[in-house]
C-alpha cells in the first residue's frame, strides 16, 4: 500500500477525525485501520489471481490451471 491509497483510506474510514487523540487513546481506531489495509491487499491479491484466469482463458486445456486461480483468488479473501 502507498503514501496516497493509505491517506485515502485513512480519510475513507473517517479516522482524521481522530488524529489529535494521543495514541495510546487510539486502539480501535488503529485496528480498524489496519484491518481496513489488510482487507483492501488482499483483494489486490485476489485480483492477481483472476487477472490470470483472464490471460489463461484458452479452453479445456487449461481447465486446471483455471481452477487453480480461482480457488487462489478464493483462499485469498476468505484469509481471517
């Protein structure tokens, strides 16, 4: 994640609103933030993976490397 997609984030989830909370005063704020980060990587991830199955759509030939990607993409987001 750069600079400008986490600023965007951070003003996404309204967290400016708390930017002069000292830190220690900031716990959830903070977990939602990273939490927020995580998710939006691992769609990027995800993406990745189907980004692939668009390149690979060759027929049945490559029905498993298809399934492969998708069950990737799949693993990804359902990361806990």
């Amino acid at each position: 994640m750069n600079r400008d997609e986490y600023s965007l984030l951070f003003h996404r989830l309204e967290l400016n609103r708390v930017a002069f909370k000292r830190l220690m005063d900031c716990d959830e704020e903070v977990l939602k933030l990273v939490n927020a980060a995580i998710e939006q990587e691992r769609e990027a991830c995800a993406l990745v993976a189907e980004k692939r199955l668009l390149l690979d759509d060759r027929g049945a030939a490559q029905q498993g490397h298809y399934e492969a990607c998708k069950n990737i993409a799949n693993e990804i987001r359902s990361r806990a």
